[in-house]
C-alpha cells in the first residue's frame, strides 16, 4: 500500500456547465477520492461561489469559499488567499496536506506546498482568435507555473509534447492522464434514412462551426445537421446567420444542451459525428461516438487524430471541400472499420485514468521531497 496521501484540489471552476472538463473531473475525482481515503489519506475540493456542478462521494470533502469562478485575475487573487488560509488550518490541526491540485490558471503562488496542475489544452496560447498581447502573458504565466510545479498532467500525448517542448520541462514531471468514454452505455444503433449529421459540444468559435455549415453548403448531398450543446457569448445567432447567409438555415438546426439521458439516443440515431475543431486537448465526443459504432469524421488539429485514429478520415480544418470528402468518406464506413474503432475506444477507461492520476500525484510528492 502507498503512502497516505492528503490532497487539496482547487475547484473555483467545478460549478461550470457541462463540457469535456466537468466531465473529465465528474468521473475521476469520485474514484480518486475513494482511493486515497482507502489508504488513510483524503481529498479535499475548495469549491468556489458556484459549488461543484456534479455528485461527490462522502470521501471527497467539499469545503466552502467565496472564490468566483472568474474573471481569471479576481479568481487567482482571491483563490490564492482561501488555499492559503485552508493550508494554515490543516497545518495548524495537524492535518497538513501534501499537494495542492489546479487545473486552471493563474495557478496559486507561495503555498509552501507542492503544487500539481493539469492541462487539458492550450487554446490561450494558440488559438487565432487570442489577441497577441494576451497570448504573450499567457505564455510567460503557463511558463512560471509549469516550471515551478511539482507535477503537470496532460490529458493527450499531443498535449504533453507541446508542453514538454514549448517550455523545457523535464520529462519526468509531465504525466499522461487521457480521458474516456465508458460513462454512458451505447445504445443499438437505428438511424433512419434521412439521419443528421452530429455535433456535440460548446457552440464557440474554436469549435469551427462555421466550418461545418460551409461544408453542408459545399455539398447538397450531405445529410442535414445538428449542433447539440451550449452556445457560448454570440456564437448561436453567428452560426444561425452564417446558414442564412448560405442558404442552408434548413438544413442546420440547433438542438441547445443536451443532458446525460439524452446522449445515447443522440449517438444511436445520427448518421455520423463531425468534429471540425481548430483545436482539440483531447475531444471525448469522438470515443463516445466510436463506442457507439458511430462513423466519425475529424479535423487534423490538437489531439483529435491520437484520440480517434490515424484511420479516422479526417480534414485540414480550413477546408469546407476537403471536410465534405471527409464526411462521405465517414459514411461509408464498413461494419468492420466500425468494430475496430469501438474496440479500440473501449480501451480507455475512466478506471485507467485515475490509476494514471493517482500515480502522477504519488510521483510529484516523491519529486518534491527529493528536491527538498
């Protein structure tokens, strides 16, 4: 049996809406949280104004603050105040912690405690859309945290490359922590002849969008589509007046938030799920729908190749033409190609990543202490 282990998790940002990142904790910290108290250890989650948005066994300790889950600066500040009056009373009980867990940034500074943070992708660094001058600051800010952390997990082998090379971290200190899809059950799949085309996630701009109502435009002979998922700032009436402008309107039709009963149905019933993304850390929509035996067509960008296959057919993400190839191509997908994708999806599991995590945070302490 490991050492115990006492872990307090900064979770200013736990209360946000659905997404890949809620996911990512929804099903990882119940399982840690059992496993370090099994052992004698615990987890703790500083919660901010907006709580924690998913189901926490008794293992896990919720622990109250005013911490807002933005803006960044207002939340660094005051996040950083309530993790160091929380360490002060744990020491102070005699209950110290060994490690404090981010995924968000700026990262808490001058904790006294060795620090772990995640990174699920790098889209303040690299997405277009990011002015200059921001991505600048965020470079130097990602740079500072990640050299001084005990420990960074990246959630794709593309992700901790990047990492590894754009800032010369040690390769020792950079963890593999995937994520999954063995949350939800497939149902059998039963399209009807005139089955939409399927996106599942977040209507914003690094989604690429625009993208996929160009190829449907592009191409007649594609199936209808359907956006599923919250549209953040503009981006529903953007994307709405793009297929007006296209003359497409009927042929793409918003379906908004989607909840967990819903994600089966939607999965058995479409033709295939597209993801066009200018960026991807990881991107679960993929594995959920190659589980499903759904064909499924991807843009070469972030991880999206890693996690679905070099198999996949795929598309440069600025390119309507070469995405409405890619979709036919997706269509025709023979049983067996399907087979071997869901086979390959069923391979990452949730279990698995959290065994990865527990590691990464067992191999932080043991880094810090021999620095120390």
């Amino acid at each position: 049996m490991s050492e115990p282990l006492r872990v307090l998790l900064a979770g200013a940002v736990l209360g946000q809406p659905a997404g890949g990142v809620r996911r990512h904790n929804a099903e990882l910290l119940p399982i840690l949280a059992r496993r370090l108290a099994s052992e004698g250890g615990r987890l703790d989650v500083l919660a901010g104004m907006g709580g924690v948005a998913f189901d926490l066994p008794p293992e896990a300790r919720v622990l109250e603050s005013e911490v807002p889950a933005g803006p960044p600066i207002l939340r660094a500040v005051t996040e950083g105040r309530a993790i160091r009056h929380r360490l002060f009373e744990a020491q102070e009980a005699g209950e110290a912690y060994d490690l404090v867990h981010t995924a968000h940034f700026p990262v808490p500074r001058q904790l006294g405690v060795p620090l772990v943070v995640t990174v699920h992708d790098l889209r303040a660094l690299s997405l277009e859309h990011t002015p200059l001058s921001r991505r600048l600051i965020a470079g130097r800010v990602y740079g500072q945290a990640l050299r001084h952390a005990a420990g960074v997990i990246a959630v794709s082998r593309t992700v901790r490359e990047e990492l590894i090379e754009r800032f010369q971290l040690p390769v020792e200190r950079v963890h593999l922590v995937h994520n999954a899809a063995d949350h939800f059950k497939p149902l059998p799949r039963r399209p009807r002849a005139d089955a939409p085309l399927l996106h599942l996630g977040h209507l914003e701009p690094r989604k690429n969008l625009s993208l996929l109502i160009r190829a449907i435009a592009a191409d007649p002979s594609l199936p209808q589509l359907v956006l599923a998922g919250a549209a953040k700032g503009d981006e529903k009436e953007r994307l709405t007046a793009l297929a007006v402008e296209l003359g497409v309107e009927k042929r793409v039709h918003l379906f908004g938030p989607y909840d967990e009963g819903e994600l089966p149905d939607l999965l058995a019933t479409c033709a295939a799920l597209v993801v066009p993304s200018k960026l991807e850390g990881f991107g679960i929509p993929v594995l959920e729908a190659q589980r499903a035996s759904v064909p499924v067509a991807i843009s070469r960008a972030g991880a999206l190749t890693e996690v679905a296959g070099r198999e996949a057919p795929s598309f440069d993400p600025g390119d309507p033409k070469a995405c409405a190839a890619a979709i036919r191509s997706a269509l025709q997908s023979t049983p067996e190609q399907l087979a071997t994708a869901r086979v390959r999806a069923e391979r990452w599991t949730w279990k698995a990543a959290a065994e990865a995590w527990y590691d990464a945070w067992q191999a932080s302490r043991r880094i810090a202490h021999d620095v120390d």
